[in-house]
C-alpha cells in the first residue's frame, strides 16, 4: 500500500508553528515534547472532549471539544484551527483518527495539516480483524483468529478481544470453553457500554475475536515516517511491565529478526507519522498483534533514548534538514513511567 500525501508549505523558520494535540487526555509528556521542539517559536494547544484532562493544563493553550462522533466536531475544530491559526493537527486516539483522515481536505483547505494516514489504512489499524487480514495476506504470521465461539477448531487457552478495541478494554484470557463462552458475551455487553459502541455498530454481531495464545516474549514498537510516508527510522523495546493496557517499563533492543519484520511492514504500509506497534516473538517468529497510527504509549521510552520525533516533525513544517539521530534510540536504556498528581482547573 503506497499513500500519497503532499509535504506541508514549508513555514518561515521564524514563523511561529501552533500545534493542536486532539484527544490529548493525559498525554502530558508529548505537550512538553513539542513545546521543547518548538522552543518559543509557537504554541502546542491540546483539545478533548472532557475537560478532566491533565494535558490540558500543560498546554499553551486548551479547549474542550464536542464528543467525536458529534455532527458538530469537524465544525467545532475549523473554526478553532482558523480562529487559533494552526498549523498542523495531531490526533492522539484511535477513534479520531479515521474522523480527520475523512475531512482531511477541509483542514488543508484553510491551511491546516493533518499528520493522519490515509482513511483506508487508518480504518485497517483500527480493525484488528481487516488488520489481521492485511499481516495475513503480505505474509507475516499471524495467531489464528475466530469470529464464531462454537468454531469446531478452537483449542484453548484463547484471547477474547473487541474487534475495534482499545486501551486493554474487555480483554480477556479463557482457558476452557465454558469460560470462552462466558467471556464471549460478557465483552459483547461491556462493548455496548462504552466508547467502543461507536466502531463497533458497523458489524456488532462479528464485534469481538477470539485468538489463539501467542507463547514468546512481548515487544512494542515505532516506525517512523515522514509527510510523504518515507521510511525514517524505527526502535524496538522489549515490554518488562504493563499497566491498563500500556507499557509501564520497557527496555530499548536491537532484535534484528523484529527489524527485518518491520522494515518490510514500513515498505507495505507508507503511512505517515508514527506507527505503533505490538509484537510477539516466539522462537524466530515475528507476530504483529496490533498496529496504531498514532503516537501510542510506549513512544515516551523511545524518547528518552534519544529520539525526538516532535522535534523532527517541527522541522519538516519549517522546511529544514532533519537529522537521522533524531530517529535513533539508544540500545540498553530502560524507563519506567512514574506516577504524578496533576490538579485540574475546571469550569463547573
């Protein structure tokens, strides 16, 4: 899959660069990273839909937004792009990523970038099963991967998961059928009770997979790419600890069967932006469980091994040279991410 996307109008390299973080929630840490990037020379403004939100109060600027499904989102945030002057848009989650990617010609039409793959690729990442489909059918492994839970062929223990899931939500192991079945339904009705209900609604009765367990050792990773969806570099970090869903400690690797593997999916794919990703490595074999089109969680390990991503994405909108050190971690660094107490001001 190749994507084609204009690279942004390069800006005065003193002209001031508004940033706008959508769904920022507790992305606190990529605020300061583009503040960092920018070093005076414009604003990082930070939109959600709620205004408990800790990356609101770090921003320069912050709006709380309508809900993303809202008819009256993509109007909301024109008027706050043309109002606030932005520059370049970045969406932080999944759900409103596929919203932009579909209204990408209205942002550039008042002169605001999206860093959003093209709708088509942005829905596969959000769909774990067209995502399994696609890993499929270029040839990676996959784990088996079932619809229906009295498939004659299930052997347990399996992983019973939302089809558009994210965050960890819903996610559970069964080790015999009667918990299958039991798990089944059980993230069938948590699925209709929560944000998940949205995705799902397109095809809720095939809304929840069931996988074979993958035995190995867990990884994440980045790939990055630039505005034409050119390969710029990528970083490996084997998971040593979870929690709700996201890597809490994580070491930076040079696991060369990995980066075999994702070289090729950064050839097929051509997204733009950073491509998160999740892996397991059982024996020689490289599974791709999940891909995001986003920055996910496990990007702060990699930044504080050296690469800094929002600085090169700062540089790309003014037109200058980008080093390859930006893209480059250091192997061995270990990071755990720490606990900190943000108090809110918000507007009863």
């Amino acid at each position: 899959m190749v994507i084609i996307s204009p690279q942004p109008s390069a800006l005065s390299p003193n002209c001031a660069l508004n940033i706008l973080l959508t769904s920022a929630g507790r992305r606190t840490y990529l605020v300061k990273y583009f503040q960092q990037a920018l070093n005076g020379r414009g604003e990082v403004h930070a939109a959600n839909s709620t205004p408990l939100s800790p990356a609101l109060q770090a921003a320069d600027k912050s709006i709380v937004t309508p809900l993303i499904y809202s008819d009256e989102y993509i109007p909301f945030l024109l008027n706050y792009c043309k109002a606030n002057h932005i520059s370049l848009i970045i969406p932080l989650f999944d759900i409103d990523i596929p919203v932009l990617a579909d209204n990408r010609a209205k942002f550039e039409a008042i002169g605001t970038k999206l860093l959003v793959s093209d709708s088509a690729f942005v829905r596969t990442c959000n769909d774990k099963l067209a995502a399994y489909s696609f890993l499929k059918e270029h040839g990676f492994p996959v784990a088996r991967t079932w619809l229906d839970p009295d498939a004659p062929d299930i052997t347990c223990p399996v992983v019973i998961k939302p089809r558009w899931g994210m965050g960890s939500l819903s996610i559970y192991r069964a080790d015999t059928p009667e918990e299958l079945h039991v798990l089944f339904q059980k993230a069938k009705r948590e699925i209709s009770c929560s944000y998940l209900k949205y995705e799902s609604a397109s095809d809720i009765e095939h809304s929840i997979l069931i996988q074979e367990c993958i035995e190995g050792q867990e990884y994440g990773a980045d790939i990055y790419h630039d505005f034409d969806g050119n390969h710029k570099g990528l970083v490996i970090r084997k998971k040593l600890a979870m929690r709700s869903g996201e890597t809490d400690c994580a070491e930076i690797v040079d696991e060369p069967v990995i980066r075999e593997a994702l070289m090729k999916l950064s050839a097929i794919t051509g997204h733009i932006g950073n491509l998160d990703v999740d892996i397991f490595l059982s024996g020689e074999d490289v599974y791709i469980l999940e891909m995001n089109a986003r920055f996910g969680g496990g990007y702060p390990f990699s930044h504080a091994a050296g690469v800094n991503f929002p600085l090169a994405i700062v540089k790309w909108m003014r037109g200058e040279s980008v080093r390859d050190e930006l893209f480059t971690a250091k192997p061995g660094v270990i990071a755990q991410k720490d606990i900190a107490i943000t108090t809110l001001s918000v507007q009863k």
